[in-house]
C-alpha cells in the first residue's frame, strides 16, 4: 500500500492537517504493513536483478557510508517502526561499521522502506536534519522507539525526538507537509518491494544477493570475507 499524504500529516500540531478518521480508529500507527523477519527467520537467495540495476538512486538521492569502491556493497531496506531493524542497528551495525565500513571495505547504502505511515513520518523527518547528522539521527530513532514508535503519543514522541536533532516547530510541520519527501520515501519503497523482491524489513543485498533477516555480525561476516580481495 502506498501511503499518501492524509496519512502521513500528523495531528496535534498547529497547522498540520488531520489524519483520517478511519485509519485513526482502526490504530492504523500500530499496524505492520508487511511482517518483519526476525534473526531465526533469515532466507537467502539470488537476485534477479542485477547489481548496476539495484544501484540506482531514488529521486532523494542515496544515504550512504564508506568508500563507494569498496569491494563490498550492502544495501540494506528497513522501516523505523522496526523491531528487528532496531536491533540490527544496535547490535550488529555498530560491529559491521567499525570493522568494515570504516576500513574501506564495505559500502553500505541504506534506504526506506516504512512498514506503516509513522515510520514513513521518521524518516521525512530524517532526511530534514543536516546531511552529516542523518546517520545519528536514524541511530537515535531506533535507539528511542519506545519513545515514539510504541507509545500512544507517537506525535509528540516525533516532536521531542526532532527537536533533539535541532528541528524547530516550523521545520518540523514543514517537513511533515512536504509532498516531494513523501513522495520520494514511497518510490524507494515501490520500487523496493516491486523489482527486487523486498517483502519485509530488514532485507539486506550483499553484492547484490538478497538476504532476509537481522543476522547477527559472524553471519554477516561470514558472507563478507569470501568477497574480498585476498
């Protein structure tokens, strides 16, 4: 389902328009749109597509990290409202950045692909921060879910988790009623789901094999070294 834009404005804040009366009573905030896929859960197979083909850029540009000519690229699809994104980001990523991404190894190019309209919400308000505080930012989200996420104040947890990151009130309705953000969290989305078989979060290509689920760090590892020079 593509989320469009009464869904994503948010109530509670002066100026931003209502959401939906039957998706508010239906708890639409707390729905999984595709089921995530835990660690237990991981499946790997090829891709079809090809790599050059996966590396195309959505109209927002691409957030990345690392040497875009490491000999390893891993591009990873996840929603913020998450859990097993979350602790991807907490557990493994840290461990993955340090050893490989950092080194020149890895390039790690990480894309939106919300599973409900508040995280589509995060991660407009993700691409408003600074350029180099995005990263942070998208840590502090996962880090914080019970805050904004799984709350029954998901508005004002977004509100507090942006001013944190220095968005002012007027940003922050700004970015909310921004129609091109939208729109371009929702083409990588789109195109996620419907040319490369992304079907839950998180789904990682290493080199443009696609594998499923929040693997911990020695299984990563495991599918990294065999790609490096030797």
């Amino acid at each position: 389902m593509t989320v469009s834009r009464r869904y994503v404005l948010m109530t509670g804040v002066a100026g931003v328009a209502t959401l939906s009366a039957g998706a508010a009573a239906a708890g639409f905030f707390g729905n999984r749109a595709v089921p995530a896929t835990g660690a237990g859960d991981a499946a790997v197979t090829l891709v079809t597509e090809t790599p050059m083909k996966l590396m195309v850029a959505g109209p927002l540009g691409e957030q990345t990290l690392g040497d875009p000519n490491a000999p390893v690229t891993i591009v990873e699809y996840a929603s913020m409202t998450c859990s097993h994104c979350a602790h991807f980001h907490k557990e493994t990523y840290p461990q993955l950045k340090e050893k490989y991404i950092d080194t020149g190894k890895v390039y790690f190019v990480f894309r939106e692909f919300p599973l409900d309209p508040v995280a589509t919400a995060a991660f407009m308000l993700a691409r408003c921060v600074p350029e180099d505080q995005y990263f942070p930012f998208v840590s502090a989200l996962f880090e914080n879910q019970d805050v904004w996420a799984f709350t029954n104040d998901r508005i004002g947890g977004l509100t507090k988790m942006g001013k944190q990151a220095g968005l002012t009130e007027e940003k922050f309705k700004e970015c909310l009623t921004n129609q091109e953000l939208l729109d371009g969290v929702n083409w990588v989305k789109d195109r996620g789901a419907k040319e490369f078989d992304v079907t839950s979060t998180p789904t990682f290509f290493i080199n443009g094999e696609i594998v499923r689920g929040a693997l911990p760090f020695e299984e990563f590892e495991e599918k990294i070294t065999p790609l490096l020079p030797s």
